[in-house]
C-alpha cells in the first residue's frame, strides 16, 4: 500500500499522468491528492472473489490498482511436506476444484518420476481425456463468472447449466463431482466404467454443437463487444515480459501451448491445434478460452479413436513408495489457465522434501495493475476476471 | 382514568408494560406470520472464503435453482442481507474480515457452516494458517458436511435454516 501510493505520487510530480490515464476534457490536475479516492473492491463484494483491490480512482478513471492476495492462503506446500506421495493428493487438487484434474497433473508427473513408475498406455489416454473434459468444466465456470460480472444473467444460466452435463460424465468416470482425485503416481484410480466411450461421444458433440450456440449470445452481443473492445490491451512484449501464461498469453499473439510445445504423456501422438488472436484486449481473451473448450472437444474425440480398447490402467505401487534419494524434478502442464508448474524434491525418505506448485494464476495477476492504468472504473470487472485469475490458486 | 394513572415520571414503564401484555397477546401468531416472512427470502452475503464457492455458485444454477426454496442468489448489499454462508476455509487473514461483514449485517441474522473446513478445518486441520472451524468467530445454525458439499446438501441444509426459523421466537417486532 506504501509503495503505491509513492508510485502514484511519482508519477504525478514527474507530469506522466496524462500519458497514462485518460482526463476529461475541461478538467485541470490541481491538488492532486484530494481529487484522489481509494475504493477497497472485495473481499466482500460481488465482483472480487476471494481477494482485495485497493483501486485508486480520480472521478471515473482508474490511477493505480494494488491487488491484495493471500485470503485463502492454507499452507498447501507446506503440508505437502510432512504427508506421503498419495496423501498428497487430496489437498494438492484443492486449489482448484472445478479444474481438479490438470492441477494434479503435474504433481503426478513429478512424483511417477520419482518414484520411477511407469504408467500404462491405456491409462494416459484416460488421463488426457479426464483433463480435457475438466478444462470445459473449468473454463464454462469461468464464463459463467465473467457473464454474471459483465452483468448478462443468461450468460450465468447457460454455461452453469451446460457444465452439469460434463460434470455428470466425470461423475461416472471418477465417482466425485468435482473433487475427483482421479489421477495417483501410477496411472488413474477406476478403469472407464462400462460403454463410456459412447456416452462421452455423444455428450462431447452434444456439447459442441451447444457452445458453438454462446457466440450469437456472448461473443456477437453488441453490449459485450463495447465494453470488452480496447479494454486493458496487453501488448505481445509486455505479456511476455511479465510472465503471462495460458488465454491470456494466446490472446496477445504469442503462440505457446504446451500441449504442442512440451507435449507429455500422449499429446505428440494427438493433433492439437493453438488458438492464437493478435488484439490483447479483453474480448480477445474471453474469446479465446471459448475456442479452447472447441479445440478440447476435438482433442477428446482423438482420444477416444485412439485408446487401447482394453488393458490395465494402473501400475501398482508398493506400501509408502519411496524416493530413490536425493533428487529433483519440474513438471508442468498446460492447465485451464495456463502453464501450471510442480517443482518436488526428494531426500530419499516416503514425504517429499518440497513441493513446490507454480500456478497461473499468479503470473496473470501481475498483469492487472498495469491494465487497470488508466480504464474506467465500470471496466475493471471485465479486465480482472478476462485474466483467467482464480484466487485460490494464486494463494495455494 | 387512563390519563390519571399516567404521569409524565411513569409513561416510560406504563409503555412498556403495555408492549408487553401485546406481545403476549398476539406475539405468537403475529411472530409466526414475521417468520413466514423471514423464510422464504433469506438474503446471503457474497462473502467467498474458499473453493466451496464452486458448489455454491453450482447451487444457483440452473440444475439446483435455490432459487425457488426462497434463497435468493447473493448479489445484495451487506445492509440488506440475513445470511452468511461461510464457503470453506477461514484462514487467519480472512477471518477477521468474515467477522467485521457479520457484525455490519442487520439482526435477525443466520450462518451456514459449508464444508468441512468451515466445520473443523477439514483437511487442512494441521496447516498453519486455517482456524479450525469457524464457530469461535461467529455463532452457527447450520453446519452442512462435505468437502465440497453437493448442491443438494446445501439446498437440504438450507432447508434445515428454515426449519429452524419456523420454530424461532420472533423478537423485535414491536
């Protein structure tokens, strides 16, 4: 809070405003700090989630944005320390419950190399289906929190209700409804149930001939192109320069997936095609987890022509399996929200030493106060939550 | 008569004894018709502590519609609201601020404990930075296991709230 408010005091005396926050006309800057106001936007607000904004507004536009993270701070890592490599499981997929698949993916990555398991070819199939299907999940959570945001209920009601349908597949895969816990240092828990492969097909292009629906409603809608259009444009050089990931990176043009670039388990054998769009605003990256969710239907079907028809789904381990000793690994995946890093070391003994979980969510954060510069204060809804931002992640 | 028996030293307890006697008189079917009231439009704060946020927001859509057991969705003013549902985990820097939003809400006011870190702290007992359970900060009605709850717990503990309302005893109301 110091800090921000020397940067913006800075930035007055230096006369640099005008470049970056926009006056109306007729207004003069005379007694800067009394035209300032400071607005806390959370944690108890409809438009915050679980984390704080100190915004700093001069009539309707925003000076300077201070996010404060850290509500949801549970000590994730730290527990990870003292619990074996399969009661980890449990608490590691917490961060993100509705995207439970991909934010175990890398920890199983990890520790299956560790462990020095290998795992079953029927059963990385398993795996990537279970996490493109988490992704839809995930990303239509996502879309139904940005409608309800821009203030467009049925953009609430529609994905909300469209995600009960995956989620009745996971459901019948996994036996949970969002809290799966389905990937294990091994392979997956349950082999498919009987005739899956039908109902996941006929689900999965039910689904995409549904969200092919949202562009009429959403992504054509006049309103939402007004106030998402050269809204909090992130340019190619400053997404990479702070560390951007995932739709937030693919929006400002720069072509990274790591499905494509880092493939593991069987993304190589799958035609995996990147959306990429060159506006880095906010409507190019509400746009682009959209055809994401297109391109996981894609990549499902795939799978599901190329599985092992049969064949086990997990290696057994034994009782606490154990490190081979001194020993490090960094994994990382492509998840809903972008490039999501597990980095553990290994002593040798059953708890791992460290585990650290480098998440999206975070790196997407960064971005925000420099976006906010200079917005009106009615957009910062749409530019916050087009980050792809989930609290709980971000604090672990 | 009435005016002898009324002076301006007694007015203050002659009032009040009035209340009383209508309170007796008619505090039992008048506070049930205050409850009937209060039941069908319980107002929750949009205070999101945790993951269990999914299957709350789930519970809202269109599938569950808690919409139609009289919980209307959580978009109000802190002022106007009558229920917390505390969605999770209270960890040491939330805790004081889901105190400081319970105290602003206006009485009558209810608490729903979701999940089982709102319980006991769930699986994050041993961690360092989670209270265990949120009943030392705030007093709770309904505790809703489960981690994360499924919508239809939520509704049923919802529904338990209402129960427990019906049977309350309407203060205030004179």
């Amino acid at each position: 809070m110091g800090g921000l408010t020397s940067t913006s005091k800075g930035l007055y005396n230096k006369g640099k405003i005008g470049m970056t926050f926009k006056l109306p006309p007729g207004l003069a800057l005379q007694k800067v700090d009394e035209r300032i106001m400071t607005l806390n936007v959370g944690p108890q607000h409809p438009g915050s989630g679980h984390m704080r904004l100190i915004v700093q507004i001069d009539g309707d536009y925003i000076v300077a944005c201070d996010p404060d993270p850290g509500y949801v701070h549970r000590g994730e890592e730290k527990m990870a320390e003292y619990r074996n490599y399969i009661l980890n499981i449990p608490h590691l997929e917490r961060p993100v419950i509705h995207d439970s698949c991909n934010v175990l993916y890398p920890y199983v990555l990890g520790s299956e190399e560790i462990l020095g398991i290998e795992v079953p070819e029927r059963a990385k199939y398993v795996r990537v289906i279970a996490s493109e299907l988490n992704r839809c999940i995930y990303i239509m959570y996502w879309l139904a929190i940005y409608g309800i945001f821009l203030g467009h209920s049925t953009m609430f009601m529609w994905p909300a209700g469209d995600r009960e349908l995956l989620i009745d597949l996971m459901e019948k895969m996994t036996g949970a409804r969002v809290t799966h816990a389905h990937f294990v240092p091994g392979g997956v828990r349950n082999d498919l149930p009987p005739n899956f492969e039908d109902v996941c097909l006929r689900q999965v292009n039910y689904f995409e001939k549904r969200i092919k629906e949202y562009a009429a409603i959403f992504y054509d809608n006049p309103i939402l192109i007004a106030r998402t259009r050269d809204t909090g444009i992130l340019s190619r050089q400053d997404a990479i320069r702070y560390g951007t990931t995932g739709s937030v990176l693919r929006a400002s043009g720069v072509d990274y997936d790591l499905r494509v670039k880092e493939p593991y388990d069987v993304y190589e054998e799958l035609d995996v095609h990147t959306n990429v769009m060159k506006e880095g605003d906010s409507y190019a990256r509400s746009k682009i987890p959209w055809l994401d969710m297109l391109e996981s239907c894609n990549i499902i079907r795939q799978a599901l022509q190329k599985m092992p028809k049969s064949g086990s789904v997990r290696t057994k381990l034994k009782p606490n399996p154990k490190g081979k000793g001194l020993d490090s690994v960094y994994k990382r995946v492509e998840s809903g929200r972008g490039s999501l890093g597990c980095y553990i070391v290994s002593d040798g003994k059953v708890e791992p030493y460290r585990v650290k979980l480098s998440v999206p969510s975070f790196r997407n954060l960064i971005a925000l106060p420099n976006l906010l510069r200079g917005e009106k204060l009615g957009n910062m809804p749409s530019v916050y939550w087009s980050l792809n931002y989930w609290p709980v992640e971000a604090d672990r | 008569m009435l005016k002898d028996l009324v002076t301006p030293e007694n007015a203050n307890v002659f009032v009040g004894k009035l209340g009383d006697i209508l309170e007796k008189a008619i505090g039992k079917p008048l506070g049930y018709a205050i409850n009937w009231g209060r039941i069908w439009s319980l107002w929750p704060v949009h205070i999101e502590t945790a993951c269990c946020s999914v299957e709350f927001g789930a519970a809202s859509s269109p599938r569950y519609d808690v919409e139609r057991f009289g919980i209307i969705e959580a978009f109000g003013s802190l002022r106007q609201c009558d229920l917390v549902v505390v969605q999770g985990t209270i960890t040491r820097k939330m805790a004081p601020r889901l105190r400081l939003v319970y105290d602003q809400m206006p009485e009558p006011k209810y608490v729903i404990a979701m999940g089982a870190c709102a319980i006991t702290g769930g699986l994050y007992f041993d961690s360092y930075n989670v209270l265990p359970g949120i009943d030392g900060i705030i007093p709770v009605d309904v505790y809703v296991p489960g981690c994360p709850p499924r919508p239809e717990t939520l509704i049923q503990g919802c529904m338990l709230l209402q129960e427990k309302i019906k049977r309350m005893k309407a203060r205030k109301f004179v």
